[in-house]
C-alpha cells in the first residue's frame, strides 16, 4: 500500500506466483505420499528390509530359472532343415530330390519362394564347409505363422522317414549372426580323442551307461551318422607283378569306370576343375565284376586284388589336427549349470577306468564362460566406482551406502527378463553392466544430501526427511526420463529388434527397482549406519549460531 499498489492488484500478482501444472500438482501430491510411506519405513525398517530380502530371492530365483543364450532367441521368419543323402549319392540324384521335396512343400504347405541350395559354396566359413557335401542339400521355407511352421516340420519329418539311408537336421530359422559364425553347437557334446573309431565307438556306449548309472542322463549319439558304401582293395602283389600291373594303374582304372574317363581340365583363375566322360546309363558301379584287359586279356580284377564293400563315416573330424568322434547328449543347458562339476568330475573318472580321452564341448560351455566374463566385468566396476567414491568423500562408509543401489539395479534386471519372457544373454548382461554406472547416480543424490543436511542439523532423521523431499523430484524424473527413451526400443518394429528388446528389457527393470529402493532403502540404512550419531562441537555450535540468528 505504501508502494501504490492496490489491494487487489497485490493478492492477483501473489495467485500468479503460485499457480501450478496439473503435473506439478500431481507430483507435488506423490511426494507427499512418498513421505508418509518414508516416515512409515524409518519408523519400521525390518519390513522394508524384508521386502528387500524377499525381491532379492526372487531374483535369485529368476538367474537360475531364466532361459541363457549367447544370443536372444529371435522369432524366425524362415525354417531351414539340411537334408542328408547316402553318401554315395550324386550331385544330380540330390538335386532331383531337392526339387521333388520343394514341390511338395509348394503344394501341401502352401509356402512361396522356397529356395534348395546343394554341392559345394564359394563361402569360407569354416562352419558351412564342414556342413556341404554332394549328398547335401538344404531346404530353406519362409513361414509366415506358427502354424505353418508346424506343418512344415511334421511334412519334413514324414518325407525323410519314408526314404531309407536318409537324415535330416533341422537349423531353425537362426539369426543375423549365424551368416558369420554359422550355427551354434549343442548344448553338450562328448568328443572322444583317439585314431580307432571302433574304439571309440565302444567307449561311446560305455560313458552313456557310466553316466546313467550315476544319475546323469546323456542319451548321447553320433553327432556325424553318415556312412558311405566304399570298397576296401587289398592288393596281391605277386598277382600284381605276374600281370606286369601296379596298384596305381589299377585304381586309376577304377577310378574312371567309378568317375567317368578324365577328358581335360577347367581352369577359372586359381581353381581347376576336371572334366569328365561318363555314361548317363550307368547309375551304378560294382568294381567286383570288373575286367582288367592285359595284353589282350581280360583278366578279372578278383585274380589281383580283394574287394569287400564296407561302411565308412562320411565325415572325419579333427580338432587341433587331432582325430575325433563327436557325439551329442541331451543335456541340456540347464542341466549343465547345476551339474557341470559333477559332470566334470564323472569324464575325468572315466578317462582314468579306461584309458579313453574325451573332450566336453558345446554351447553350454561357451555361455558357462560369458557369464563368468560378464561377472568377473562387474566385479571391475565395482572396484572402480568404490574406489573413485572414496577418494570423493574422503570415507569408506558412504561409498558403500551408494553400491548397494548396483543390486537393486541387478534384482530389477532379472525380475524384468523373467516378466517379459526373455533370455540372460549378451544383450541382457550388457545392460545390466550398464546399469551399474547408471543406478548409483540417483543414489549419490540421495546420500550426498543426507550427508550434507546431517552436517548442517545434526539430527539424522530430519537429514532424511529433507533429503527426500528435495531429491525425490530429481530422482524420479531422471529415471523417468531414461525409461521414456528407452521404450521404442521395446516395440516389435524392424529386423533383429530382440536383441534391442533384451537390452532395453534389462535396462528399464533395473532402473525402476533401483529407483524404488534407493528411496526407501537407502534411508533406512543411513539411519542404521547413523544410529549412534554425535554431532561435533563444531557443528553444535554452527547448530546454535543459527537458532539464535
């Protein structure tokens, strides 16, 4: 009044200072529930430590339950089996039988644009060269519903059990890093180490009733059935040298009735490709009624060396230059994880009984080692960030009190993946490694101010209940703003968006738990750890300075 101004005019200009957004007021309202239900917390902390304790078994429970992968599982949009022929079949039979399987499926399915792919790639991947062969084709299918792909699979299955010799392997849809390091090996496999396959063979049937006979249920079988047909020769040298013949000269001979006659070569830049003459009416060869013609003679090849038809495996396998026998279990990853010591422990037992060395490998192994990489990772930022609080407090106390959010960021993770049906991967343990830089910056808030308030009061409650108020704004909204950016990468749009989804899966539940506990449980702790709390002299006396000014 003093200044001019009207009663009216002055009561105006003091509504406009207080008007507030419909968001403002809604926040304003949460705060004042959040300091009830603090005020509720530090008055009984045991039931928000048991809460704590109960969301941490849960979690707990969720690592030993969850699905774990190198990769997430991807929806596929296509189905892939590999087709395997007798091995003594011929590029053109596996091609003719390869368009005969695509036609069916064609017409029963329904599927467009199946492609078959046969022979020998130009690719270098050491895991496709190891999977073709003359004998092999592979049938990719798109599939557009769940449904199809299962009447796909059961219309595969039923064509291959009708066909005698033949094998089939299904690959799944699998994903965009299968281009570049082809499909994953099973979960377990036994490789047993040694130059006598017969030996190795028998050994195969003995560990898989070792293993059973301890409670380990391995099932185990050949990862590589394939056989051919093959003639062993075994020449009589002194036929040989009667006839003037040589073992060379005999096998090239039989080499070109088997082949065709060598006309000439094709040479396209740095391969060379032989060209051959065969009789298209001849789809069969029996070298036991061959005739050697020998100065006019014919002489049957019977007179000069012995032949026996035999079984041999298609494939050889060596790892390190070492010939193996490979076999799949059904030990699945799972069962790995709680048993792979005593698994462990049973091979080295076997290998001391029978003088047989065998090798475990697998997928199960290779994600058995990412998570002890992720950890031991962790493990790091922890140190780090310990170490680096320290030396900013000047104290070991408050650090602490900061680390414990890193759990509670941890707990929101597997709960979140376990919620949302996905698997603890790669993805998954990258973002949970994140969240141990992201979920300590709302707890440095929190502490700091209590710290700094209990400095300036020293009464340890008021220091929480000021802290809470003027840092729950903060809090909140930079963890609402993080989870906001985060949400597009949930949405099921574009190819390869899972391994977006796990990533941002584990991201958001960690920060909405570290969140949430940080609020209520971080103060509780601050008041245990400051129980019995004196202020200095000092502060006592900056206390009373300012009750008196």
């Amino acid at each position: 009044l003093k200044r001019g101004r009207k009663p009216s005019e002055d009561s105006n200009s003091i509504h406009i200072k207080e008007d507030k957004t419909r968001f403002t007021k809604g926040f304003d309202r949460i705060l004042i529930i959040y300091e009830q239900v603090l005020e509720k917390s530090l008055a009984k902390p045991l039931v928000v430590v048991s809460i704590t304790l109960v969301l941490a078994a849960l979690a707990v429970l969720a690592f030993y339950n969850l699905p774990k992968g190198i990769l997430p599982e991807t929806e596929p949009t296509a189905v892939e089996y590999r087709i395997n022929l007798p091995g003594n079949t011929s590029l053109l039979t596996a091609r003719e039988s390869a368009a005969s399987l695509v036609q069916l499926i064609n017409s029963s399915v329904g599927a467009e644009n199946v492609l078959a792919m046969g022979g020998y790639t130009d690719q270098t991947n050491l895991a496709r060269v190891a999977k073709e062969g003359l004998n092999k084709f592979t049938i990719r299918v798109p599939i557009s519903n769940p449904e199809q792909l299962e009447r796909t699979d059961n219309l595969v299955n039923s064509y291959i059990s009708e066909r005698n010799g033949w094998t089939m392997e299904s690959l799944g849809g699998g994903n965009i890093f299968s281009t570049f390091f082809g499909q994953s090996d099973a979960p377990v496999l036994f490789r047993f180490v040694g130059m006598d396959r017969t030996f190795s063979e028998k050994g195969a049937v003995a560990l898989d009733d070792f293993l059973l006979s301890n409670g380990i249920e391995s099932g185990i079988r050949k990862q590589y059935p394939e056989a051919v047909k093959t003639y062993q020769i075994r020449f009589n040298n002194s036929q040989l040298l009667r006839y003037g013949l040589t073992e060379q000269s005999v096998t090239e001979f039989l080499e070109s009735r088997a082949r065709g006659s060598f006309v000439t070569e094709w040479n396209r830049e740095d391969e060379s490709i032989a060209i051959r003459l065969f009789s298209s009416s001849v789809r069969e060869f029996d070298p036991t009624t061959v005739n050697l013609t020998v100065n006019g003679r014919n002489i049957p090849i019977s007179e000069v060396a012995e032949i026996n038809l035999a079984d041999e495996p298609e494939q050889l396998e060596r790892i390190d230059q070492t010939p193996v026998l490979s076999y799949f279990s059904n030990i699945t990853l799972t069962d790995w994880w709680w048993n792979k010591d005593k698994i462990s422990e049973l091979i080295r037992d076997f290998t001391r009984q029978t003088g047989l060395q065998v090798r475990i490998g697998g997928s199960a192994l290779q994600v058995d080692s990412l998570l002890r990489d992720m950890m031991t990772l962790l493990g790091i930022s922890l140190i780090l960030i310990y170490i680096i609080l320290s030396v900013q407090y000047e104290s070991l106390k408050y650090p602490a009190l900061i680390l414990f959010a890193i759990p509670f960021a941890w707990i929101g993770s597997l709960i979140m993946l376990v919620l949302v049906d996905n698997s603890l991967n790669t993805l998954s343990f990258m973002g949970i490694l994140i969240l141990t830089g992201i979920a300590v910056n709302d707890a440095i808030l929190k502490v700091d101010f209590m710290r700094r308030y209990l400095e300036e009061t020293g009464d340890v409650g008021q220091a929480i209940r000021m802290a809470g108020k003027h840092r729950f704004r903060p809090v909140v909204m930079t963890t609402l703003t993080t989870i906001l950016g985060l949400i597009p990468m949930l949405i099921p749009y574009g190819d390869g968006y899972e391994f977006r989804f796990a990533l941002a899966a584990a991201l958001i539940g960690g920060m909405i738990t570290s969140t949430l506990l940080t609020l209520f449980v971080v103060p509780v702790l601050f008041q245990f750890t400051h129980r019995n709390y004196v202020p200095t002299q000092i502060e006592s006396f900056e206390n009373s300075k300012i009750v008196s000014d």
